[in-house]
C-alpha cells in the first residue's frame, strides 16, 4: 500500500511540473526572529546515513537556538533520538501540504523540491546528499533525468556534504551549492567507552542488502577470501533491515541497532570495512575512526573528503573484492601501520564535529531567512470566503494567505469542520478562496489547490446530503439510509461513493444490522482501501461482533500509517486519537 501512495504523490508531482516557475525572493519587510523557524521536510524516515544526517542537523540547530519542525508522511521513528518538532501528514496530500508556516523550508530530496515552492511559504533550500541520480545518471533514462534537471533549476539555493558531490551537482545539472560537511555526534563517537566483546577480531560492514551501491557483497567475498588464506576472522554486520536471504559467511547480524551500539561495535572491531561504489561523504567510515577503528575502504569520491589512502585509511579499487582482501591483510600483517592508521584516524576525525559546522549552517539559514517568495498575486486578486478568525490560530491564516500570494491555481480547498457525530468531528474540502476574473480555459496553471490548514464554521446546511443528515440527527435511521443510497448510486465517482458508504455504515450500525454493514466495507474495500474511515468503521463492528483487539493489528496498523482519509471529500479528523479513545474504553 505505502508503496502505491507514494507512487500516486510521485506521479501528482510529475503532472504539476508542467505549472513550476523557478523561484524568485525578495527581502523581507520585516527582519524575522533571532530564533528563525526551519522545516526539514522528508520522503522517509528509514534507517539510513542520510536520514541520520537530517536528524543531526534538526537536533543540533534547535540546541543553537532555532526553531526546528521535521516534516513526514511516516511515523516518527524510534531509531533516532529526535529532539525537534515532528508533524506526521497524512499520505492522502503532498507531504509538502504538510509545512507549517516558516522562515525557511528544506527540501531533503529532489522530488518534492517543486511541492515545497509551491506551497510559498518561505524560501527552499534544496539539501542535497547524493543518490543514483548524481553519481549514476548514466543509468537514468531520459525522460526522468530530464525530470529531475527541471526540478534542480527551481531553487535559488542547494546545499551539500561535501565538495566532490558539489563537483557532480555542477557537472550532471550545472549548479552551484554550498558546502556544509557531515560530522560526528562526540558524545557517542568517541574512543571512550564500552566495547562489543568477541573471543575472535572481527571485521564491520554496515548497509542494507538491497542497496547494491553498498557493496555488501563484494566485502563478503573479500572475508571468504581471507578465511581461505587462513586467517582467523568474524565477520559483522550492521544492516537497517532484517536480510532477506541467509548469509552463512557472517558470524553475527545486527539490525537497526542503537546510535550507541554501532559505537560499541565500532570501538570492539579490528577493522571497519566500507565497500561503497559511490558515496557523497561516508560517515560511517569517519565514525569508526573516532571510536579508534582503523578504516579500509574503496575509494568513492565521498570518503576522499576526509579519508587518506595509507595515511588514515586504506583504499581498495571499487568492486574489487581481491584488492579489498589485499589491502586488509596487509593491515592485519602490519602492526605499525595499524597503528599509524588509527592514531591519525582519531585525529582526523576530530575535525568533524557538529559544534564546528551547526553555527555557520545556521548562519546561512538566518541570511536565507531575510527573503520571502515574491508574489505571483494580490490578495484582491482572491474571492476569499473565511478569513483570520475562522482559522485555528495566525500560523495557519498565514499559510493560507501565502499561498494565495504565490499558487497559479484558480481554486485553494481547505479542510472545513462539521461537528455532524458525537465525538467524531467531520472535515470536507471546501473553496476557501476563488481566483477573480480567472478564464476557465486558461491552461497557465493549476484548476484547484489544497492547503491544508482546518477551518472552522462549517454550515450544514450547505452539505450535499444535508436532508439525509437530518434523517439522521432526528434518529429516522431507515429515511436517512435510503436517502444515502440514492446518492451513492447518482455518483459514478469512488472518492464520493466512499463518503456515502460511510454513512450507510453508520446508519446501518444504528439499525442493529452489523453484518450488512460489515459486507458493505468489504465491497467497498475492492475500490477503496486506502480510506482510513472505513478501516476504523470495520475495525469498530468488529470489536463489537466480539472480536479480539489483537486480531485487528493490521486493521490498526493501516490506520496509524495512512492518517486521516484527506484524500477524500470528507473525512474524520484526527482518526488515530478516535482510535485510541476506543481501545480506553
């Protein structure tokens, strides 16, 4: 399912790309805060260095004093001790839809670059970690490198982590960028402290068996190699995920281990390996010269940002695993270059730390910070119908107002509140503000936008089925029921039939006719799956018929990972805390 969703958000971004303008900014009126807002918004929020990086950065800007909110469709993970702000958004809108009112708006990968602009919120800083897309766009088919070059000429600013992945940004999609370096959280990358305990020396690899880049195999084949010559090795490995075949080479796998236990396992090895083809900057190859654990390596361009062959580091030819095994036997046969190997390790790495870089990357976002977007409109240009009191506060009328100022749409849709069912409040999307003078053959931009800011003073008599709804309130179960019917079979469209089948359900819970209800859903779930509403209607007639909490987790699962059902006309809010007030009771 996730996999579809995010398909679907990929190919609404790909349709809107015909409507991107570059963005242009301006000086603000007004200088904003000493404690600017930044919003880091994220495609996942799986176990990776780059996602790591992202992390760091939101931890360590909101301890120099800014104000910082991570942005996701996902969970908020429990992999990484997150300190800052973090709003989920539910997978029915862009991610981007998502970003509270900011100063500055970071983009953490290229596919959502344009989705951020859109929203006019604040400059977007595009932060660039490299990919398939910079190191083996040879491999992309056209159509999408053509893409992703429309997408790179959009911000007025990229970032990056090192200078060689500032070289390709140049050379693949002629920009420039800044460069802020990765570094090391020092107090748990460090030579002091405990350390993974083997009866053999063991040689670490870290990365996912699905990532070919990684080069897993190829260090796999090099320990074989070793074994065969004799010498009396394990071999460990640090993956984000449970691997999908046995390995019978490997002495021990960790999954998903603690930011503190990679240290301990980097601090209780003999050697780290990295096999990387390509890398912007390899962090884990600099963290484990900072627990003390000398570091081979191919030579990517990344790991050359810090790494020095037969100085700090040895390097093996990329995709070599004979050369790899080469180069670690001679580190096991010689002690002093060990040595020699470790001790500038630990110096080079203290030239990575995240006090050395967090104050002059805070410093370009405070300089950023002083722009605005320049306004494609005038807010007379907008037939407006709610205004600031009707808002849940001034960050989200100021939201609104933005995008007013910058969309090319001719209609902005908000989220308006109906309190139609006790303890279930109701959302619709509804025109909040209608472009004047707009022609509607005009093909310069979008038909309608959504901004997601909930409004409320929702007029019930303005519902489509507000008679049906009255059936209803006065208790005429079986009126409102046929009436709901009706207007579910008027409607050739499934988003609709899904808000009726809602109330069918309802009113057939009402009537005492639970499996009716019940064969409803499953119907229904053939053409709509992915509505949230409905997943937590099956998963309450469910409990009711008796069935255990505990086999509905998938049912309760789907629900906290799809959010509320804002792809739809209408939808509860806030459905997982609906959830949780009827597992308490």
């Amino acid at each position: 399912m996730i996999k579809q969703l995010r398909a679907n958000e990929y190919q609404n971004r790909i349709r809107n790309l015909k409507y991107a303008v570059p963005e242009i900014l301006r000086e603000k009126e007004q200088t904003p805060s000493e404690n600017i807002h930044i919003v880091y918004v994220m495609a996942h929020v799986s176990v990776c260095g780059g996602t790591k990086i992202i992390f760091e950065h939101a931890n360590n800007l909101k301890r120099w004093g800014a104000r910082v909110t991570i942005v996701s469709h996902f969970v908020k993970p429990d992999w990484f001790p997150i300190e800052a702000e973090y709003l989920k958004v539910p997978f029915g809108i862009d991610a981007a839809q998502g970003i509270p009112d900011c100063d500055v708006i970071v983009s953490t990968y290229w596919d959502h670059i344009q989705a951020c602009i859109d929203t006019g919120i604040a400059p977007v800083v595009y932060f660039e970690q490299g990919d398939f897309h910079l190191f083996d766009h040879t491999q992309i088919d056209e159509d999408t490198l053509e893409t992703i070059r429309k997408l790179f000429k959009l911000p007025t600013y990229i970032t990056t982590v090192s200078e060689r992945s500032a070289d390709y940004i140049k050379n693949v999609y002629s920009r420039a960028s800044v460069v802020f370096h990765n570094a090391l959280d020092d107090e748990i990358f460090t030579l002091q402290g405990n350390s993974y305990k083997t009866n053999t020396p063991y040689l670490l690899m870290m990365g996912g068996e699905e990532q070919e880049f990684k080069g897993i195999n190829d260090i796999i084949k090099a320990y074989s190699t070793l074994k065969d010559a004799g010498y009396e090795l394990d071999l460990i490995w640090i993956t984000p995920y449970e691997p999908a075949r046995n390995y019978p080479e490997i002495t021990r796998i960790f999954v998903s281990p603690s930011q503190t236990q990679i240290a301990e396992l980097y601090r209780g090895a003999f050697i780290y390996v990295s096999g990387s083809h390509y890398e912007s900057f390899s962090l884990p190859g600099l963290e484990a010269m900072a627990c003390g654990c000398p570091l081979v390596t191919t030579e990517n361009v990344g790991v050359k940002e810090y790494a020095i062959d037969s100085v700090n580091s040895l390097f093996s030819r990329i995709g070599d695993s004979d050369d790899q095994a080469q180069k670690i036997k001679s580190l096991i046969d010689n002690p002093d270059l060990y040595q020699q190997l470790k001790l500038n390790g630990l110096e080079t790495a203290g030239n990575f730390r995240w006090n050395r870089i967090i104050p002059e990357l805070l410093l370009f976002y405070k300089d950023i910070a002083k722009l605005e977007q320049r306004p494609n409109n005038d807010f007379d240009d907008w037939d407006v119908s709610f205004r600031e009191e009707h808002f849940s506060g001034r960050d989200d009328w100021e939201k609104f107002r933005k995008l007013l100022l910058n969309s090319t749409a001719s209609e902005i849709l908000v989220p308006v509140l109906y309190p139609l069912i006790e303890g279930h409040e109701i959302a619709r999307w509804e025109i909040a503000a209608k472009r004047l003078n707009h022609e509607n053959n005009d093909d310069s931009g979008l038909k309608q936008m959504k901004c997601y800011t909930k409004v409320k003073g929702g007029d019930v008599q303005h519902l489509p089925y507000y008679q049906a709804y009255i059936y209803f309130l006065e208790e005429q179960y079986e009126a409102a029921l046929n009436q709901f019917i009706q207007f579910y079979q008027e409607t050739d469209s499934i988003s609709t039939q899904s808000v009726y089948v809602k109330w069918i359900v309802l009113c057939l819970i009402e009537l005492q006719r639970d499996p009716q209800a019940l064969d409803i859903l499953n119907d229904m779930f053939k053409r709509s799956i992915d509505n949230s509403d409905l997943l937590y209607m099956y998963y309450l007639l469910n409990v009711m018929s008796g069935k255990s909490k505990e086999d509905l987790t998938q049912i309760l699962t789907a629900i906290s990972l799809l959010d509320d059902a804002v792809a739809y006309p209408e939808f509860f809010t806030n459905i997982e805390h609906l959830i949780f007030e009827r597992n308490n009771i």
